[in-house]
C-alpha cells in the first residue's frame, strides 16, 4: 500500500511554527501530546503577546498609584490567566477552523485537522481551561472580573472573521490586548483613560505584528479563501506595519503621560519604539522564516516597554 503524499502531515510530528526540540515534542507523554499542542503550549509566543498587555497596564497602574511596582499577585494571576485562556481559546479557533486548517500547509499538522484529537475531546479540553481561567478571573474585584468576562464576546466571534473580513488581525488585537484594561482596573476598580489609550495601543500593536505572522501564509490562504490584513494590504504591508507600530507608540506615550509618567518610562517606550522600527527595516523581502522570527521578537519588543514602567514607578518610590 502506498504511503502518504509529501504533502501530508506526519501524525504528532513538530508543527513548522512550533520551538525546536520544546519539551511537548521530546519530553511529554504521547497521550498528551495532542492537548498540549491545541493549547498551544510548544508555541509560548502567544501567551507571552497576551500577558504584555496585561503588564503594561500593571505598571501604569503602579506609576499612578504611587506604588513602588506592579502588584506581583496580579501579575501572577495575569500570567497563569493568559496561559490557559490562550489555550481556551486557541483550542476554540482550531475546532472552527478544522476543515481551513487542512487546506494550509502550516497548519494542517494541527491535531484537529490531522485526527490526533476529536472535535469533542477538544472541546472538553476547552471548558477545563475555561473553568481554570475562571478560578483565575475571580480572585480579582468585581469590576475586573465583569469585564473579563466581557472580553469572551469578542473571543468568540474572532475565528469567524476570517471568513468575512480583510481585517480579521483587528479583532484579534480587540481580544488579545484586552489586558490593557484588566491591570489597570485590578488596582483601581475601574476604567480611565491610561487604561484605554494603553488598550488602544496594544490593538494596533496586534495589528502590526500579526500581519507580520499572515506572511508566511500568503500563499495559501489565497487558495483557501482565508482573509488576513497580509492579503488585504499586499504589496503596502511593510508601510502599514509601520504605521500601525507609529500608533502603537504614539498610543503609549500618551497613556504613560497621563498616568503620570517620568523619564523611566519613556525611556522604555523609546527602547520599545527602537524595536519595532528594527522589525520594519527587516521586513523588505523577508521569508516565511524571517517574518516568523519577527512576529517572535515581540516578546523581547513589550517586555522592553513593561521594564520602563515598572522601573520609572520603583524610581518614583526611591526617590
């Protein structure tokens, strides 16, 4: 009998956009290896873009509280929170988008669309991260776990979009950058405008690097259909990536100037800024692999950012 076409995907071998050798692939029992990879566990890059956001807001909110640094409880729970609610909802994506996934070449490794795991199995795995999530949501205040639980809406709408708009990577940063407001209304019990400008910030953050992340993808998203900013921005992408990262700084600098930001925290906003003008330089031209690599360095690009203002709110306490 023969065996599978080249194009086929090998059952629980490493997907293309996974970290080499990470322990799911080498370390893990097999049985789970499916779950952890619908979870996304093998590919932290997601979780650690869901939790900046998040932290960015607790440093604002300590700047403006006169704390001498983000509450670590919170920063914690925000951690934990964006590990499984990623996994909730990337888990979510993946039963959706089942039959487009098998249609892409990256993708059709996943468990899903490979048959490691029943749509069923997966959507169990799905409330279990939900109700872990959840756990996680209530040990905050009242206002902070009605709006985070407000944010599920847009969760739930965002596989869809891809069906229906050229700008699915908009709705993305809806969701993904919902932290922006949560840090700052743990430490407050409400919404003001550093937490939304900081929020608004990170939405066009979203934009800009995951149409970075759509590229290695081009290709075969016009054959299956799939909508992505990528596509709808073509040959402007790399103008639009800049001009969606300009917005994102801009956006910050206002909300650290409002929360009362000192030299610290522009420090780290002009390091950030420094970042991501690095990417754009490297974007002309660049492969699958390079514009992987990028979409990646986003992590070191918000962490530069949460570091000013958690060090400008320390400044501010020792001196």
């Amino acid at each position: 009998m023969a065996g599978p076409g080249p194009s086929a995907p090998v059952p629980d071998a490493p997907l293309p956009d996974a970290l080499r050798g990470h322990w799911v692939d080498t370390r893990a029992p097999r049985r789970l290896r499916p779950f952890l990879k619908l979870a996304r566990i093998e590919r932290p890059i997601g979780w650690q873009l869901l939790l900046l956001p998040c932290w960015w807001s607790a440093g604002l909110a300590a700047i403006a509280s006169g704390a001498p640094f983000p509450n670590l409880w919170h920063c914690l729970l925000f951690l934990i929170g964006a590990v499984v609610m990623r996994g909730a909802g990337c888990t979510f994506n993946d039963i959706v988008d089942r039959k487009l996934d098998a249609q892409v070449a990256r993708t059709r490794g996943r468990p899903l669309p490979s048959g490691q795991v029943t749509a069923r199995a997966a959507a169990l795995f799905m409330v279990a991260l939900s109700f872990v999530g959840l756990a996680v949501l209530l040990q905050f205040n009242r206002f902070t776990i009605v709006a985070g639980i407000a944010s599920l809406a847009i969760v739930a709408i965002y596989p869809f979009m891809k069906r229906i708009t050229n700008m699915p990577q908009f709705v993305l940063g809806l969701a993904f950058s919902w932290g922006g407001l949560l840090g700052w209304s743990a430490v407050f019990g409400r919404l003001d405008a550093p937490a939304v400008l900081i929020y608004a910030a990170a939405v066009a953050w979203t934009v800009g690097y995951d149409t970075i992340y759509a590229m290695q993808d081009l290709e075969d998203d016009v054959i299956a259909g799939i909508k992505s900013s990528a596509r709808y921005f073509g040959d402007h992408g790399r103008e639009a990536i800049a001009l969606c990262f300009a917005i994102t700084v801009v956006l910050a600098g206002l909300a650290a100037w409002m929360a009362g930001g000192g030299a610290l925290a522009f420090a780290g906003l002009a390091a950030f800024a420094g970042h991501l003008a690095w990417q754009v330089s490297r974007l002309k031209g660049a492969s699958a692999k390079v514009a992987l690599s990028l979409f990646r360095s986003n992590w070191h690009a918000g962490l530069l950012l949460a570091a000013g203002f958690a060090l400008d709110a320390l400044g501010r306490s020792l001196f």
